[in-house]
C-alpha cells in the first residue's frame, strides 16, 4: 500500500495560451491570449513563494473560456478551470489548500474559494493514488 506524500513533489500551476483567444497568425494558429499572459505573470511571484513553479502552456481544450488554468504536481491531484477568477489571490489561496491537503492534494470542493469553485472543469487523480487510503 502507497504512503500518503509528506509534499507534493514538482507543483506548477499552469496557464493556457490558447483558451480565450481570438486572434490568429497567418497560418491560422491562435496568438496568446493576452488576458492568459497577465495572469501568469501575477502569480509568478507569490507562487514562486509558496515554492510552485508558473508555466505557460497550450490547450487545456477549454477554447471558448476566457482564461484557463490548472494545477499539477507528480504525486499529486490535477485540476483544471476556466474561467480564471477576477480576483487571482483565489487562486493562490486555492494553490495553499492544495499545497498542504494530505491526501495527494485532493481538495474537497467546499474548500475551494467560491469563484475558484465556479471554474471547476476537470480533477485527475495522482498516478501514486491508492483508494485504499
């Protein structure tokens, strides 16, 4: 049987290029999404505090939200949501529950800030999840 993690090894919230945007280049691929570049460059610093790395990404395949971001460690809980909440310090609050859940960053929903709640797409299970645990 798996032992529950002391940490989540290698957090990174990720931000979707992509999702949201309308511009497209001469071939006909998205440019980035300019609201998904501020969002990114806002929680760089006070995710990299909490010890998590911010990554630029494409397609979460929530095209059509405004902004689309996850969060992902190793041996932990992924998520994903879209739309990005206005207020980006839920965000992080949502990252430090995640950070310090114990079971493999698993976050119950009545945990999770409101507007964070709100964009919920998707969670994916840790490879080192045990259900036995």
């Amino acid at each position: 049987m798996a032992e529950l993690p002391s940490a989540l090894r290698n957090p990174v919230v990720q931000v979707c290029l992509q999702c949201g945007s309308t511009v497209r280049d001469a071939e006909g691929c998205k440019l980035p999404n300019p609201a998904a570049l501020a969002l990114a460059e806002s929680l760089q610093e006070p995710a990299q505090a909490l010890g998590v790395r911010v990554q630029l990404v494409r397609c979460f395949g929530h095209c059509t939200a405004p902004t689309a971001w996850g969060v992902r460690a190793e041996n932990g809980w992924g998520y994903t949501f879209a739309p990005a909440p206005e207020n980006h310090k839920d965000i992080l609050t949502f990252v430090q529950t995640w950070l310090s859940a114990d079971r493999f960053g698993l976050v119950p929903k009545k945990e999770m800030p409101e507007s964070v709640k709100a964009g919920l797409k998707s969670r994916l299970p840790s490879p080192d999840y045990d259900p036995h645990l």
